[in-house]
C-alpha cells in the first residue's frame, strides 16, 4: 500500500494507473475509519483494479461552531485497516496544502442540498461539493465510494457531478450498522454510555416508519409523527429534522405511493447523528 | 477533422487519445472565429499532437440585457477556419445538451473576478468558471489555450484551475491585432464603420499608457488621466474603467514599480468593447 502525501504525485500516480486502462475505485474519508468505510473500500476492491483512499478532515466543511478541531484524528489504525483490506493508494495530505494561500473558488452546491443539512449547516455542502470536487481533479477514478448513511450528501454529489460532466460514477453504499442498528459513524465515539443507548432512537425511529408504511399508513406527516414519537420515547436531546422525501429531489412529500427517504437528524447529548433508510410501500 | 456534437463521445474519443499518451490542447470559443480565435489552434497544433477547439455560445455567461440573442453565430465558415489549420477534433453541443433540465450546480469565482468585468457584467464570471470547468472535464486536454485579450477571464481561469486542483495548464496567449492595433473580437463586426475608427480609441489609449510609463510617468492616476483623455478624443460614447492593475490580483495599483497592466472596457455605438496592455517601466 502506497501512503502519498504530496498532491502532484498522486495525481501522477493515478494518471498512470489510467493510462494502463486498469480501473480505479476512490473512496474518500475523513479518517477516523470505521467498518462503514471499510465497506466502501472492499467495495472498491472488489469491482476495481485499483482501489484509493483518501483521507483529509476538510475545514471548509465544518461550520464556525463545529468539530473541526475536535474530530477524531486516528491515521495509525485507518492505516492499518486499509492496508489490511489490501488498499493500494492511500492519499494522505497535509493539511495545509490542499487549499492554496488565496483559495477562492468554491462549488455552488445544486439545489438538492439546499433543505436539512443544508440549511442546519450553511456552507456545509459548499465544502463539500469543493474538496470532493478538488479530489476527484487530483485523482481522475472511474468510480467513487460514499455511504448512504450521508443520503443528501451522496445526493449534492451525484448532481454536480452530472451538472459539471465530471467523468466518475458515484456509488451509494448501504450503510453498516452496530448489531442493534445504530448506524456506525466517526461521530459515535462521542457517545458516553448513557448516550450510546439514547442515540438508538434513530434507527427505531426509522424503522417505525418502514413498518407503519408496510400496515398502510401513507400518510408522510403521520408517519413523521411516528418517528418524533419515537425519538421522543428514547429520548434524543432535541431534534433538528425527522421527515419523509422525495429520494431524488429531497423534497418533502406528502404521501408515499412506491418511495420515500425517511431522514433524521437529532442530537444526543452534544453529538449530532443523522441517519435514513429508504421506505418502500407495500404493492398495492 | 472530426466534427462531434456528442457530450458522451468527445469524452470517450479524448479520454482515447489520452490513453495513447498522445499531448491534447484545447481551445474552448463561442464561435464566430477570427485571427485571433485561430492563432491559438494554430498554437495547439505547434505544442500539442492533438488540437481540439470547442464551439459553443454559453448562455450563462451572459446578463439578461446582454447580446447572447444576436451574438455573432458562423458555424460553416468556423469549421472551414478550423480545418485548414488542421484542427483535428472540433466539439459543437447542440445547446440544449450542454445544461441539465435541473442544472443548478455552479463554480463561483476566485477573488480575481469580483471586479472591473465581475463588477460590469453579474454572473458573467460564474458562467465562464462553470462552462470552463464542464469542458475540462468533456475534453480532458493536457494545455488549454485563451486570448490574452480577455485578461481578467484568463486570471480568472488559472485561479480557479489551481483552487481546484484541474489536472490542465492554462495558456495566455498575444492579443492579434488588426494593422492599426485594434484589437480583433468577434464583437467588432457590430461595428459600423463610422464606429470602427472611433474603436481605436482603446487601442491609442493603451499605447499612450505605454509611453507616458516609458517617458518615466510611473503614476497610475496620471496614466489613467491620459488614458481617459485619449478615449475622449475618440471619442468613445462612454468609459466603464480604464485601469492601471496589478498583472496577478488585478487590484488597483498606484505607482507602477516594474510591470501592471492598463485595462479599458468601453462601449462604441451600442457595442462594448474591451482590450489590455502589460506595462513594463524603463529599468532604474
């Protein structure tokens, strides 16, 4: 496995690996990795060449009153599970060389991210549609690897993507859980104890609203009801969103005939989690 | 010469020639060629083994009172330019096929852009940036080549191609010029005859600045007063800046120490012009 930190090489790097016609996978991280990413990765494996890693905490993602300074930073393990996994270019760079001194020009996200966390977090999808963007230039892959844990962000990507003719494919991964159905995050280590059995109310939530739709209930603002119910019982701290949407638009609906997204964001204690799960209506 | 409409086979057909490790220059144009649209192919031609020149009027770069309506449209006559330089692929999208029906992702420009023509023309900016970008990423060319005529469009290209890691190297060439120094655009053929001498104003007002610099006026408010005074006589119908800016950041400077740039936009009976000059003053 290949550790690169400088950004002309790895472009260097990547070209030459095209220019052989083999297929490149990129999968790119925050670090702090879990088995959710690591999926990504043996994703990539299996149905690329070349599979890539990237991991960079991108700054211009994180609000003025986020995490940035106290994401989780564990490069030795994300190092060892990648290479474990057989990954074959991770793309390590300082982090004061990705954005130049005078670095501004950003990517104006597509409409799809500009509902929930777009609107929870301004300038959230702004860094992200730019540094993706920024590495899909520094590595020219065939086909990108994103969680559908991040649902809206997979979203904001797949449409710039298509708006710019960015020559990848973006793939959806499911989203691995914890046995009970937490879905895994690099978030869920802020979880004291007491926290970690709160933040379940997510997935019952969800979960409430797939089996309430399958007993006929098609009505998006009772199935909402259904899941503030159960993030209420669990209880989360406060919620920030808990709604039905269109999953290509992200806009909200008001009754699901085939299907919908059930989307949540809450907190719980001083951790937000966002999760989702794709609704699917009984055939009528 | 190929002649492609296809945004999926300029892709494939590039991506191709790249693989034979063959060297691409592009040059992206809105058609109606002229000399200087042409001497940048023939530049491609020299440097590169494969030329490409695009052909395509963007609507977003245009304001709602602008000319994209009636802006100059020779599609045979480009071809039969192109052709006999030995353009070897030219790229003409049919205009709907460029945007999306829900295109609404968009490049917002670096700092370099936010005056003079950022300033005059809103939007007009962000529309280069996101058709510039969406043709690197169509025609994945190793150089791209633009007129030095449109200065700020050029700085605002290289800023963005480095902000954004775009694996191009961007190519600012000579300004071509008519015999008595105007500048050539294909704007100029709105020009009325009688506005066509007036037109050389911009051009005599550079050349004073030039002068005056070399004559040891190293001043830039002196230098824009003889600029202005030279546009005068033309006389112009009306000045939107005559500048003397700094060649990297294009702020405003006010001594010019060894080089700056003079840059006028001017309108000449209902058409609007815009030319440049580098300034270098006498050793000390």
């Amino acid at each position: 496995m290949k550790v690169i930190h400088d950004l002309n090489e790895i472009y260097t790097q990547i070209d030459f690996v095209r220019r052989d016609a083999r297929r490149i996978g990129v999968v790119p991280t925050m670090g702090a990795l879990h088995n959710g990413h690591l999926s990504l990765v043996q994703r990539a494996k299996q149905e690329c060449d070349v599979a890539v890693a990237t991991i960079f905490v991108n700054p211009t993602q994180f609000g003025p009153n986020e995490d940035l300074a106290k994401y989780p930073r564990t490069l030795e393990s994300d190092l060892e599970g990648l290479r474990q996994l057989g990954c074959d270019f991770v793309f390590v760079p300082p982090s004061d060389r990705v954005y130049r001194a005078n670095h501004s020009t950003f990517v104006e996200p597509p409409l799809v991210g500009k509902r929930w966390e777009g609107e929870l977090r301004p300038g959230h999808f702004r860094g992200v549609t730019t540094i993706v963007l920024k590495l899909f230039q520094l590595i020219p892959a065939h086909v990108a690897y994103f969680g559908r844990k991040d649902y809206q962000q997979v979203a904001v990507i797949r449409a710039m993507v298509d708006d710019l003719n960015i020559p990848i494919r973006i793939e959806a991964c499911a989203t691995v859980r914890e046995p009970d159905g937490l879905a895994m995050s690099s978030r869920n280590r802020y979880l004291s104890t007491e926290d970690r059995g709160r933040a379940l109310g997510l997935w019952l939530a969800l979960t409430k609203a797939q089996n309430c739709l399958m007993a006929g209930d098609t009505t998006c603002e009772s199935l909402e009801r259904g899941m503030r119910d159960e993030l209420a019982k669990a209880p989360v701290d406060s919620i920030d969103y808990a709604a039905i949407v269109d999953p290509v638009t992200m806009e909200p609906m008001r009754q699901v005939d085939e299907t919908a997204v059930a989307i949540i964001a809450a907190r719980v204690g001083s951790t937000r989690l966002i999760d989702n799960m794709t609704l699917v209506a009984n055939e009528k």
